[in-house]
C-alpha cells in the first residue's frame, strides 16, 4: 500500500488566496486526506459559508477532508462542512482514508462581540477527555485540534502518537516527547501564519502548511513545510523523518525549514497554479532518511522546479530562476 499523504492542517480565517493554494498543494503532493485545525472563518457568522464553499470547492474531488472547529467558528460552520462531506471532529475516533483522528470543538467561542466560553467545558477538561478516549478500544493515529494548550495533558495522560494544533498564529515546528503514560515517543506540530497573513485580504505574512506522509499502519514517517510568502512565491522544504529521542533526553524539537545555503530572489508576479502535476510524497515505508531527487513539471505557463527537495513557484514571464537550497 502506498504512504498516504495528508496535507497539514492551517489557520485559514477565510483567506481565500491560502484556501486556492491549500488546494493547489492538495493537488500536487497527491494528498489523500486535507486536514483543517480550525477558524476557517472569522465569527462563523452566516454570510462566512462562502469560507467553508470556497475550501471545499478548492480541495480536490478525490481527497476526503477533516475539519476541527477553532474559536472563530460557530455550530454554523460545522454543519456547513458536514453538509459538504467534511469529516468534522466530534469528541469521537473517526477513520478516515484509514487514519483514525480524534479532536473536538475549541472551549472558547469568538466573536466579532468578544470571546467568552463556548460550553460548560475549559481547554484543560476537553484535553483530559481526550485523552481518555484516545487510550481506549480504538487506537488513535492523530489528534487534530485547534488548541495546542492541549498537547501538555495530551501527552502525559494520552496515547495519540501524533497531536495537530494551530491557534497562535505562529510557525512552531515538530517537537517529539516521551509519553510518561505509554513510554512511547509524542509528536506535536502547531502551524499557522503570522497575523494579517491569514485574515480576509491580501496575504502579508508567510503562511506555512505542512505535507505529511503516513505508512499503511498510520504512523507519521515523513513531513515536510510549504511556505507561501506574501510576494506570491512558494518555497517546499526538505522531506524529513521524524525528530527522534537522543539517549537522556526527553524531547527534540525540529524546525519547520533548514537554513537555506543561498538566498532566492522571488518573483513578485502572482504565478498560474492550474493543472499542476508533480510534487509526490516518497511512497517507502522504511524509516530513516527519505533519498533525494530532481523533478520538474509545469502549472500553466508557469515552471515549478524541485530540486534537492525545496521547490520555488515562478510566474509566468518572469526573468528570475528562483531556486531555494536545503542541505
């Protein structure tokens, strides 16, 4: 069976140039499921279906989607997804394309009048209920939820090896910790974009997503940033394994990016992203470092370039050759 290749969960608050391109890179990395950490919209208010349509009218036919409910959305926002065919998480295990996920509503509502709790339950209790249901009868591959002020109790008192956050609009990478419940290793991402870079207008700040690829089992083996910049240019990091536990230690922590070895100039011209190919997500289920490769393939007149896995989009007519290095 080939790896699965989820694409990584992002604050969107109704951006509707990060929710096209989550669906470009959907199309690209090939991914079998879409997952979304919640705040979709900005109050969930009614007119903001046109948020959960545009998502789901982006993300390919093919892929099946997975929503969690953040803050800024409202039982409105949930049914809309539902009504679409969202897998929308609910206090339960739920299978999807064969990973099983686990998550619920965010404890606080906001509002354009403020924020205040949504329900009888504080962020603590829901991650110690959580936590509970994922040491059940039915193993858990992933929690997706909006808060990572979960993934402390998560981590002590769960048995989910891999927890999925946004929230704080901040790029945060993985970090991996010792489960003093299990003894077995925790993987957290929280993702996201800097303020204003996923609000109802022009992207201003860098937007990073995440593609992730799974074995037939549902164990995480490999992932990968992808971050769109304000300019419009795009970079893909390296695919890398896991952080794991070095003797004595009790967490590792793994950028979302590697220094770049030369800087790139990026083009500043909005690039053509229809019908683009490629980008495929390593399909062995070994562990351990993913071997390297060259590809290249086209989006339009646009050209996308993949070397050493790190990927620059350039616009159409533009001059420059935009390629970012990772070692």
């Amino acid at each position: 069976m080939d790896a699965r290749r989820p694409c990584s969960p992002l604050t969107l608050h109704c951006n509707l140039d990060v929710i096209a391109f989550s669906g470009v890179l959907d199309q690209l990395s090939g991914a079998d499921i879409h997952m979304d950490d919640g705040d979709l919209t900005m109050t969930g208010s009614d007119p903001e279906r046109v948020c959960v349509d545009a998502l789901t009218q982006a993300v390919p036919s093919s892929t099946k989607k997975v929503a969690t409910i953040g803050n800024h959305d409202s039982d409105a926002t949930a049914a809309r997804l539902h009504s679409q065919g969202w897998t929308v998480t609910d206090g339960s295990v739920q299978t999807v394309a064969g990973v099983t996920f686990l998550g619920d509503d965010d404890a606080e509502r906001t509002t354009a009048a403020g924020t205040k709790p949504r329900g009888g339950e504080t962020t603590e209790k829901i991650a110690s209920r959580l936590a509970k249901v994922s040491c059940g009868g039915t193993p858990v591959d992933v929690v997706l939820i909006h808060q990572p002020a979960t993934f402390d109790t998560l981590t002590k008192e769960g048995c989910a090896p891999l927890l999925l956050a946004g929230h704080v609009h901040a790029e945060r990478g993985m970090t991996t910790a010792i489960s003093p419940r299990t003894g077995r290793p925790v993987t957290g991402i929280i993702s996201g974009a800097g303020k204003g870079g996923t609000s109802l207008g022009s992207v201003t700040e860098d937007a990073f997503l995440h593609v992730m690829s799974f074995d037939s089992t549902g164990a995480l083996v490999a992932w990968r940033a992808v971050i769109l910049h304000s300019d419009a240019s795009v970079t893909v990091g390296a695919w890398r394994s896991v952080p794991g536990i070095a003797p004595g230690q009790t967490t590792a922590t793994m950028a979302s990016t590697l220094g770049p070895s030369a800087s790139a100039t990026r083009c500043r011209r909005r690039p053509r992203l229809s019908r683009a190919r490629g980008l495929r997500a390593p399909r062995s289920r070994r562990r351990g470092p993913i071997p390297r490769g060259r590809t290249i393939f086209r989006t339009g007149r646009a050209r996308a370039t993949v070397v050493a896995y790190a990927l620059v989009l350039i616009a159409p007519r533009c001059p420059e050759e935009l390629l970012t290095h990772y070692r």
